[in-house]
C-alpha cells in the first residue's frame, strides 16, 4: 500500500479553517508545518493570527467565506 505522493498536501492547501487550525498549532513545535504556515501568510492565503482568507478546493484557491 502507499500514501500520497505528498503527506503535507492537506497542510499547504487547507480546505477549511479546521484544517489551517491544525497547521497553526503544528507550526509551534514542527519546523515542517512551520514552514507552511510561513508560505500561506507570505502567499496571503492566511493571516499571521490564523485566520483562513483562501481555501483550496481541489482545483483553485477560492475566497473563503
């Protein structure tokens, strides 16, 4: 059996804030999440304080609501 091509895809396109939550709360022990979350604020798909401005839904980032 095998994974996905990319394990931290679901970290480098969140679909909703839970899942930015996650990344948020991994990045302050994680040097991996934490590089994530420092390219989705610079990407302006987040703010510093975690909140999501984009969601990624499977094909484009789209405004999140």
């Amino acid at each position: 059996m095998t994974g996905p091509a990319d394990p931290l895809g679901w970290a480098s396109k969140p679909r909703s804030p839970l899942a930015l939550a996650a990344v948020m709360k991994k990045a302050e022990s994680d040097r991996q999440f934490r590089a994530i979350r420092d390219r989705l604020i610079k990407d302006g798909i987040c703010t510093e304080a975690g909140r999501l401005l984009f969601r990624w839904t499977g094909i484009a980032w789209e405004p999140a609501t």
